[in-house]
C-alpha cells in the first residue's frame, strides 16, 4: 500500500539467457478429470507461509525500490514461474520489464512576490516533478477553487496563458449545504485530495498556465510533514522517486494557510480574480540520480482468445530498511499479495499440466516502486507489455494476510474497493463466484467514494482503472503494524490468506473462462 518513503539509488544489471527461461509446457493429453476447486486447493496455507517466511525475511532488506533486497525479490519472483513452468512475454528478453526511474533529491526552490520571499518547507512545498524552473515577473491570478466541470466553472471569462494560478481548496456549496458540482449533499471528487489535485492541474495546465499554487488546509500539515522527512534523509542522499522523463515544467506547489493569505488576503472568500500579483518570481533547480529497477511478469497463453489478457497483480517492493538500521519485512504489505501471486500462478500451472488451458491469457504482474507512487503500474500501463485495450480486467492484491482491528464482525472477510466502478458484469461475477465457492464476507465499505481514506487512488489497480480496465482490488485494511518493522510474517494469518487467495483464483479463472470478454459499462474514472 502506497506511502512516501525514500531511498538512495542502486543499480544492478540484469543478464540472462533467454534460452535458459522456462517455456510453457505443451499439453497433450488430459490426466484425468479435474474441477476447478482440485487447483484451488493447491493453493494451501502451508506453501504461503513457506514462501513468505522467505520472500519478508530479513535477507530481503525491506525490498526496497533499486536496493539488493529488492532484486533479490525479483530473483525469487523468477525462479518460481521458472518452476511452474509459466513462460516469460515473447516480447521480453527474460521475465522482468526494466522501468526506468530518477531518485528526485532535495531541490533548491525559490519563490517571491514584489513584497515577499517565501522559504522552502515551511511556507511552500514541491508536489510531484517538474523540470527546473526560471521564471520571472510572471503574472499571478486567482482561480477560485480551480474547478471546471459541466455544472461549475472557476475559469468562465478568465485567461491564465502564461500566468501562474492561485487556487483554494475545496468546491462550492449552497446555504442549504448541497454541493454546487454533484448538486447533492454528497461531495465531488473535487473534495478528494488525489483525483481533485490531478484535475487541478490538468485544467490550469489545458489552459495555458505555467503552474499552480495551492492552499489546501487540511492536507498542508502532512505534505510540510513529508518535505521535513525528506529534507532529514537528505544528507545521506536520498530523495522521491519518480518515473525518467515523466515530468514537464509545469509546476504544482502547495502553500501554507499563512502564505496563501500573505499574497492574496481574501482567498477564502473570494470569487475568481483576474489580477491578483503582477510579478512573481520562481526558480526550481533539481538533483537527480537514475534508480535501476523492474517489473517481473510471467504469462499463460489463453487457448481461444489468446490475444485477450486477464491480469492479477501484486506490489513486490516495500519500505526498506529504517534510518535506526531496522528492517522493514513487509510481511502483509504486500508480500501477503505477492506469495498469494505466486500460488494462484502454480494453481493455474497445475491446471494447464492436467489439460486445462484457460481461454484467456493470464497474465501473473508483479510490480517495482509501488511504495514510490505506483511507479512500476504506471510504467506499465503506459508501455504495456500486453495492450490495455485487450486487457479484460486486473485483480490487484495489496495486503490481504491481517485483519482491520477498526472492523466489527467476523473474521472471515475481504475488503472489495471497485469491482463495481467500471464493469457491472465483474462486480456480479465477484459476488457469484464468492457464494459458489468460497463464502467470505466481501465487506464494501472502503469502496464509497467519499471515504477519507481514498484506497482506490492508492494501489496498482488505480492504473489499470485510468486505462478503462476493470479491477478489483483485495484489501484486509490497514493495522497498527502498518509501514513498521513490526510488520513481520509470524503475524499473518495463513488461514485468511489461504481463503482469499483462493477466492481472487476462482474469480481469475471465471473471467479467464467465460464465453464472452467482460463488459465495460460505465465511465472511467
């Protein structure tokens, strides 16, 4: 589950013969009649705990993003397909896709007004990556909450070419409380930090803008906390990751409630204003460094519809080692997720030595740099191995070895978060395939999108879903061991992750089987 964190580059390249990598075992005669619950039941609680008593051992330094640790999991990850006899992409050299990443270090940044500077870290703050900056005399404009939608405009008669933005947080209301944009009591997106700064930034830089300021009062506290964090570690070099060449020069900074109101007083009240400074100045020098790190992905050829691609992810990073020396395992975060991968790819493999080809291809991703951003989702799905377009749905599992003490009820559950948000058809699927063959509680309550949490923004899924791929995303909830080193394999609960897994088995296996490819029926998010 995605959350900042940092690291110092490391690079290790990677040789190996592709004559050596394992090929698909060719089927020739079924053994005898099997039913699907003969796989799942392969998928046993004791081969998870043996795989993850491994993959979150201290060998694995925290399988950190471009760090020893984290191409030792990439070794495991390889050595079990090799096993399975489950083959690596024809269009790959071996079973791992190289995602080219930069270890974004302390910048320097400036920012002023004709009667201000502001200092870095305690009055504005860099969010995300852009190319460094030299700006001067430049026009700073007020755009209200930044918004543009169909039912609301910030922007209806303002020009922002070539000018800085200036936006508050939040979105409209009426007296009566019902939100000017939904046109509800409920909130829009506009109210979720994620997709509304994405949306933010999309607009202002649609319309010719250089970059955007913003003061967001709720969220200013963790992102300050954050750039302190960074700025500690930065004597030992370390930094953000972000993908190499996905940056441009527009800007997104966020200021404090005190600066915003120092340039412009009346931001909390005000309508859009078309004049607010005439020159502002701002400057951005990076220091960077290139991340060597990669994706593992391992694929079975589908029999009928071989060129349509069912996907079940996990995230094989991890926080790494604390600056104390203490190693982060990541047991249920996400090495639950990833040993669950594995199984469910050995359940298939069984499956295929028996005779039983899917008639889909399934395809087993294990992604880099989740923890950095979503980094190795992202990079795949703008460079697919497989089309996205083909791509029938992605089973995403991010922590499912724990249960959530906030949860009343019994134990026996899985949080679902978007198996209804694209596809109607997957979402009824999900529910039949659960009752058919496992019968855990599929608990919705994180898949409301006005949950504060926002866990649909924040694992690999959310990449596939931007892409119009249907997903489901398996989740226990978070714990008091999340993100600690105290996050370690003897408190898993096998039993839970032994059901789970063998749930998002079944579900891969009706998708992967079913006459006709999934229907997408509802817009993307």
């Amino acid at each position: 589950m995605n959350k900042l964190s940092i690291l110092l580059a490391f690079g290790i390249a990677f040789s190996c013969n592709s004559s050596k990598e394992a090929n698909q075992a060719v089927v020739t005669q079924q053994i005898e009649p099997k039913s699907v619950e003969d796989f799942a039941a392969t998928i046993t609680s004791d081969d998870l705990k043996t795989h993850l008593y491994i993959y979150a051992s201290d060998e694995f330094e925290g399988r950190e993003t471009g760090k020893p640790g984290q191409k030792k999991a990439v070794n495991y990850l390889r050595t079990h397909y090799q096993k399975f006899n489950i083959p690596h992409p024809e269009s790959l050299q071996t079973y791992f896709q190289p995602v080219p990443l930069v270890l974004n270090k302390l910048p320097e940044a400036s920012f002023q007004t004709e009667n201000q500077s502001f200092v870095l870290g305690e009055d504005f703050v860099p969010v995300g990556a852009s190319q460094d900056l030299s700006l001067n005399n430049v026009e700073l404009v007020f755009a209200g909450y930044g918004i543009e939608s169909a039912a609301y405009s910030d922007y209806t008669g303002l020009d922002v070419k070539g000018k800085i933005v200036l936006v508050r947080a939040g979105e409209p209301r009426l007296e009566d409380g019902t939100y000017v944009v939904s046109g509800t009591k409920e909130p829009s997106e506009w109210s979720n930090f994620r997709p509304a700064n994405r949306a933010r930034m999309d607009v202002a830089k649609e319309k010719g803008a250089l970059g955007i300021l913003v003061m967001d009062k709720n969220y200013w506290p963790r992102l300050s906390s954050r750039f302190q964090y960074t700025k500690r570690l930065a004597a030992t070099g370390g930094g953000s990751i972000s993908l190499t060449g996905n940056v441009d020069s527009f800007f997104n900074w966020y200021l404090s409630e005190k600066a915003a109101k120092t340039i412009y007083s009346e931001i909390e009240k005000a309508s859009a204003n078309p004049k607010v400074v005439e020159n502002v100045g701002i400057s951005l020098t990076n220091d960077t460094e290139a991340v060597d790190s990669e994706n593992v992905i391992a694929y079975i050829k589908g029999t009928e519809f071989p060129d349509e691609y069912v996907v079940i992810s996990s995230h094989l990073d991890h926080i790494g080692i604390a600056p104390d020396g203490q190693i982060n395992n990541g047991a249920d975060d996400d090495g639950s997720g990833t040993v669950a991968v594995l199984e469910i790819a050995e359940a298939f493999s069984k499956a295929v030595a028996s005779g039983y080809k899917p008639k889909r291809s399934v395809v087993f991703l294990n992604v880099t740099g989740e923890e950095k951003g979503l980094l190795g989702s992202e990079y795949y799905s703008q460079n697919p191995v497989f089309p996205m377009e083909n791509t029938v749905a992605d089973l995403n599992i991010d922590m499912i070895g724990r249960t959530d003490p906030k949860r009343s009820g019994s134990d026996n559950y899985v949080y679902l978060i978007g198996s209804d948000k694209l596809s109607s058809e997957l979402h009824q699927l999900s529910e039949e395939v659960n009752k058919k063959y496992v019968n855990i509680e599929l608990d919705y309550t994180y898949n409301d999108e006005n949950d504060p949490n926002q866990f649909y923004y924040r694992s690999d899924h959310y990449n596939f879903a931007k892409h119009n791929v249907p997903i489901i995303f398996y989740f226990n909830g978070t714990h008091e061991d999340y993100h600690k080193v105290s996050d370690t394999p003897d408190k898993i609960r096998y039993d839970l992750l032994e059901t789970r897994a063998r749930l998002v088995f079944h579900t891969a296996w009706e998708i992967a089987n079913r006459d006709k490819r999934l229907v997408v029926d509802k817009p993307a998010p």
